[in-house]
C-alpha cells in the first residue's frame, strides 16, 4: 500500500448550510460534530494522514483576515468557477502571525498522523492586494515569512504534512518559477515536516521539470487537468510524488482496480521517493454523501497499490 490524504476543504451537510444561512446559535457546535464525523470517515477509510475538514473556512484564505493589518476586500471569482472567495488587503507588516491557522483547526480531535492544507504564498500574492509590498516578489516573499511562522507552531503541534495547494501556478500561462523557489525555501528551509505542492485549476505538464526543482518533498497533481502520460515522462528521484486520480468534480465513484494499476504503473515510470493518493482537488463541491464515498475509496485504492 502507498500513503493516502484527502486535499482542502469539505462539503457541508444540508443542515449545516442552512445553520450558516441563519447564523444559527448553535453554528459551533454543528461545526464540530460535523467534523468529528469526517475525521471518523478518514480514519476508518485509513488513510495515511488525517485533515481537519476545515468546515469552518469560508474559503481557503479567511483565516488569515484575523491578522491585525488585513482588512476584507470585495469578493472575486475563483479563477472560471461559479464559486467565490472573499479577497484580502494585506495592508501592514504580518507581526502577528504565529497561531492563526492552528488556533482554526480542530487540532484535538486529530490523531498523530495528521496533515494540513494551506495556499501557497505564489497563489496568496497573485489572488489578493497589498497597499503595503508594492512588488509581487516582496508581497510574495512577505507572505511566505507569515506562513513560516503559521507552520512553525503546526509542527509544534504535531502537524507531519503541511500540503500547499498551488492553483496559480497551474492556471497562469507565466509564472516567476524563481519567485516561486524564493518564497518556498523561506518556508521549507530546515522545516521538520514533508511538504506536498499541489496543483489543480491548470495543466502543469510543461511546467513540471521546473516545478522539479522547487524546494519541497513533493510534487501533487490533479489527474484530470494534468495528464497521467505528461508525469510519467519524469523522473521523480529524491522527490515524492502525489497524485489526484480521486476526481474531485463530479460524483461518479472511480473504479478500484483501475485506478490501482495506474498508480502502480505511475510508481513503476516515475520512482518516486515516497507515493501518495489523493483527491484532485477540495471535495467542497461535492455533496457530502458523496463525498465520503470517495474518501473510503481513496482508501481502498491505496491500500491496493504497490509502495514506492
């Protein structure tokens, strides 16, 4: 068997979202059986590591509206969805910053091998303003420079896989990969945690030897925008490698055996150091029974799967 984590933020049940609707008095603690549930669902489909659900984000980046020099922007689409997240002005220097993200986690209903999932500071920079770092190259590296602090204290805390989700860099036709490189060594230098970069919103196939060179453990792809031939082209030596073939868009349930021998196949051409399974991308746009059919088939499947 391969290693197995689900990416981003879940699906709220019905009765959830009709209690954020209302703002409902008892909203927190709906939040929390919900996620005590998902956290059951991940542990009983065994995956390698577990997530907070994150029911309670609004969008990837709202956490970070708690720092004392953010102020909330309008809304803006993500990227060619129909969906929305709430823009940030990242209006003064990032002090501040240090126990966010866990002070927005459920941390105590997790178990040891747990993980978390975060926007990477290329795609912070690109998706919000700043009045303060004129420059994208200083905007990025700053927000890099909060994040490391944010991990920091996750990995006092137990935290064993910090996942980057990284939609610009796939969506974008040009990236400044050594922006990218900059901002990324700031948070992975002498980091005591594996580090997952992954990709969704675009096809990455002509950025990944790039993408190669980035200072993380691991490369993570969505299957579906990213072709499977593109990855097995490469080289994973002294790299892990992630790979979505959960399809997070649509609810039809994958096929087990297939989906194990193209990991196996992946694994055979790619050698990684380390393999995992995964979803494409956030299961939110799900509807939650679906939703946990395709975490306990991500489960079985790599339960299947030959280790790296």
């Amino acid at each position: 068997m391969i290693s197995s984590y689900t990416v981003g933020i879940y699906p709220r049940s019905e009765e959830l979202i009709e209690a954020t609707r209302k703002n409902s008095k008892n909203l927190s603690s709906l939040y929390l059986r919900e996620k005590k549930e998902y956290i059951a669902i991940q542990k009983k489909a065994k995956l390698g590591y577990v997530c907070d659900p994150l029911l309670d984000w609004d969008d990837i980046y709202r956490p970070f509206s708690k720092l004392k020099s953010v102020k909330l922007a309008a809304l803006n689409r993500i990227y060619e969805t129909n969906t929305f997240y709430r823009r940030l002005s990242f209006d003064g220097p990032l002090d501040d910053a240090g126990n966010i993200v866990k002070s927005s986690l459920a941390v105590s209903l997790l178990p040891k091998n747990r993980t978390v999932c975060l926007a990477d500071p290329y795609t912070i920079a690109d998706v919000h303003l700043s009045a303060k770092y004129k420059k994208r190259e200083e905007f990025t590296l700053a927000i890099a420079k909060m994040l490391r602090k944010e991990i920091d204290t996750l990995v006092k805390s137990g935290f064993e896989l910090v996942q980057f989700v990284a939609p610009s860099i796939a969506y974008n036709e040009k990236v400044d990969f050594g922006i990218v490189k900059n901002a990324l060594e700031i948070i992975t230098r002498g980091l005591k945690a594996k580090t997952i970069l992954h990709f969704y919103f675009g096809d990455v196939s002509k950025k990944i030897e790039k993408l190669l060179d980035m200072p993380v453990s691991g490369l993570g792809f969505d299957t579906m925008l990213t072709p499977i031939s593109s990855i097995k082209k490469h080289s994973f030596s002294g790299k892990s490698l992630a790979v979505g073939i959960v399809n997070s868009y649509n609810t039809k349930l994958e096929d087990k055996q297939e989906c194990i021998t193209e990991l196996n196949s992946i694994i055979s051409k790619t050698k990684p150091d380390e393999a995992f399974v995964t979803t494409s991308f956030d299961l939110q746009y799900l509807p939650k029974d679906f939703a946990v059919r395709k975490i306990l088939r991500l489960g079985e499947i790599a339960r299947g799967v030959r280790s790296a």
